[in-house]
C-alpha cells in the first residue's frame, strides 16, 4: 500500500485516513494512569502538555504523566530505566535505538498486535518497515528528516557569488568568500558532526559506501575512501570553507549551535548542511538583511550512490510491561494522527508524517515555504529511492563520540590525516564488532 506523497494528492488519501481513526474502537475507560517520557526545547514540552491535556479530556478516568527533560542525559536516564524494568509507558526515541533496545524485535510492545487502535494507512509501507523488527511493529515515526543544504543567499548576493551548484564550486567557494566579506567570513559552519556527514556524502557518492556497512557491524569504506574522507574534511577547512573547529569553539564551545552564533544571525557564515526539522530554529534568529534558500543538493557526475543521510526523526514506542497497551497505542496513534493533536504539535516534532496531520498543517499554512520546499527535495529523493537508511550503529553514542575524537584531532593537528583513517578502520571495526 504504498501511498503518494504530492500535495496535490495528499488531501484525499488523508481524509479516508482520519475517517478510519475516527471509527477505530475506544479504549476500555477504566482508571489507568500511564507515564510519557520526550526530550525537547521548550516549545516542545508545551505543546505536548498540551496535547496530553486533549487526550485526557477525550478520555475519561486516562492520567498520562509527562517525564521530559533536555537532550543531555535523556538516553543515559531511559537505558537505566529499562535495565531495571522502570520504563515509561510510552516513550519518544531516537530511530537508531530501535535495534540496540529491541534487537529482535521483542524489546518493546508490539503495536501490530493493537492495529484496529491505529490508522496505519496514514503511513507508506517504508515507515512501517522503519519500525518493525522481527516482523513485529515496534515503533511510528513522528517525521522523517535528511540533511540538505541551506543557503543565506543575502550574504552570496552580497559577496557578488551564486549558491554553489556542484562540489567543485563548493570546494572553491571560500577564499572568494573571504575577500569579500574578510577572514572571519565562512561559507558553511563547520560545526564537527556536520562536516562529519557532509564530507561522508561526498565520499560515498565517490566509492559508494558509508562509513557504517548498513547491514552488517562493519566499516564499510576502504582504506583509500577513508583517507579520502578525512581529507575532504580538511579540504573544506583549509580551503576557508568551513570554520574551523579551534575558532568555532573558542567562540562558546565547539557544539553551540549555529542560531546562536551572531555570525550566523548576521550573514558572515552563508551555509549549513543541517537536518530540514531544524530549518524553522536556523532562521528564527536572522536579522532582516538575510535571506535562507535550499540549495541543490550537490551530487557528483557519475556518483555511485546520492549520498543523502535521511532517516526517521523520531520514533514513538510503548514498553512490553505496559498495563495498559490499548490505551498506550490509542495514545500514540492520537499524537501522530488525530487532526486536534496534529494542531497543537505543529511542527515541533518535524514535519508530520502521517497523512491527516500533515494535511492539517499544510491546509492551516503552518509550514512555510522554505520547509515546504525542503519538504518536496526529501520526499522527491525518498520517491526515487536515492536515500537509503543507514545502520543504526552510526548514530550509537559510543560510534559518535569515537568519530568525534577522530576528526577533532585532526581539526587540532594532533593526528595525521593517515593516522586518522587506520584509527577509522582498525579501531571502527573493532567497536562495531562489540556493538552487533
């Protein structure tokens, strides 16, 4: 049942959606109190109370407890709490957790086992597939997210420069920058975990493989492609396209963010390669002489594979010990599906992906151009088949903050770009081999 995803077809297929959810069966009204946990910014936390509040008032004798707290820590707390059996009822995870917490699939309740509580067919097959293992449905996505590129064409118009189109103008793009704009000028912030995924994309479109073998617990690039890799990052540096990992962390830490950076309120830093679910807080902080455009996705003649690093956002999912999965499903189906919710969220979650929510949005203009036409690149890729999931071992904590390491000694100058790329290979596998 592979649904369409163009604007123009969304309407029907989202109202036959919400006239399913609307004759699915209530659950039992018996007292039940269940525990929610979510990690977010402020905006977040308020909008879910809010829709809490709604599920609560169309359920009589339901308590949902909300337990949320910043990113930090969120993962650290939910693994303790699920090592010692003390889990939330229903819980919002990071995709890439699904296998470390469910293996086999039996990690967390089963949905499947609940369907008449949930519209599923507000969902395509590929999301559903996204969240089964083991044949047993573990979790929905809110949204689905990839990386892009965002251009503040104010600051190219400015330096005279078009938007880079090809990796070559990209790559040559900075020391013009510069000139016209002085040496604090950057093209892109090179914030680490960016340049990480920017440089991996132009990699993989080169030799065709990802850092991370997405079937096996393996480094999947050659020994060339890792050298190359590492090289590309540095390209980018030393060509005065990205700022440097030393200068951006001497200017509040390495991982502030780029809203917060006035040189990225005020134009001196033009581009980001960021995740589309971000687009709305990048430009929230502009001052009135910038202007934020999506680029062309930039793509080599020839590439063996796009590239693209696209992936669920997040995953909503109910324990296995639940005492009461009717109501934890009916309540997940309400966050992701029900027209009254999908209004109250709005976008804090990304852009929806069930059909009903997403038709809500759009029809209310809540999502504006610059997220609609993000929206479009993504979904027209995902169409095409030219976004492959990655493994989910890239994003485990303990990969992350080994890659990190990694490429933060290169930035400092205390490992060659050599040194580097063994560490990758022999140290990668290793880790990945005490991960599977």
């Amino acid at each position: 049942m592979q649904r369409r995803h163009t604007l123009h077809t969304l309407a029907a297929a989202a109202l036959a959606a919400a006239s399913l959810a609307g004759a699915l069966p209530a659950a039992a009204q018996t007292p039940a109190t269940l525990r929610f946990s979510w990690w977010g910014g402020g905006e977040r936390h308020e909008t879910t109370l809010k829709a809490i509040a709604a599920f609560e008032a169309k359920n009589p004798g339901v308590k949902i407890k909300g337990e949320y707290m910043g990113f930090g820590g969120y993962q650290e707390r939910l693994t303790t709490q699920i090592a010692g059996g003390q889990e939330p009822d229903i819980m919002q995870i990071n995709w890439a957790w699904m296998s470390t917490y469910s293996k086999r699939g039996d990690g967390f309740l089963d949905l499947g086992a609940h369907k008449p509580l949930l519209s599923l067919k507000e969902f395509s097959d590929e999301e559903i597939r996204m969240g089964t293992i083991g044949g047993k449905l573990n979790g929905l996505p809110t949204s689905y997210t990839a990386r892009l590129f965002v251009w503040n064409k104010a600051a190219f118009d400015r330096a005279g420069m078009k938007l880079p189109a090809t990796w070559d103008e990209l790559f040559a793009a900075g020391k013009p920058f510069q000139a016209k704009n002085g040496d604090k000028a950057y093209v892109i912030d090179g914030e680490l975990y960016d340049m990480l995924l920017l440089s991996q994309t132009y990699i993989q479109q080169k030799h065709g493989t990802p850092y991370v073998d997405p079937q096996e617990a393996r480094v999947a690039m050659s020994p060339q492609a890792l050298l190359e890799w590492v090289q590309t990052y540095k390209r980018l540096v030393d060509g005065k396209v990205a700022t440097p990992l030393p200068y951006r962390a001497s200017l509040g830490g390495a991982e502030k963010p780029t809203e917060q950076q006035p040189d990225w309120v005020n134009g001196q830093w033009a581009g980001n390669y960021t995740w589309d679910s971000v687009l709305r807080l990048r430009a929230s902080t502009l001052d009135k002489q910038q202007k934020l455009e999506i680029g062309d996705f930039l793509t080599l003649p020839g590439a063996k594979a796009s590239g693209i690093f696209g992936r669920p956002s997040l995953m909503f999912v109910a324990s296995k010990r639940t005492k009461h999965p009717e109501v934890a499903a009916k309540f997940i189906n309400f966050l992701l599906t029900d027209p009254e919710a999908a209004r109250i969220l709005g976008l804090t979650r990304g852009v929806p992906a069930a059909d009903s929510a997403l038709k809500v949005l759009v029809d209310e203009k809540r999502i504006d151009a610059l997220e609609l036409k993000a929206w479009q690149q993504i979904r027209t890729a995902k169409e095409a088949g030219r976004i492959t999931l990655p493994s989910p071992l890239f994003e485990s904590p303990r990969v992350q903050k080994f890659m990190r390491e990694v490429f933060e000694q290169v930035a400092y100058g205390k490992l060659t770009e050599q040194q580097a790329a063994a560490r990758l290979l022999d140290e990668g596998n290793a880790m990945l081999a005490r991960l599977k």
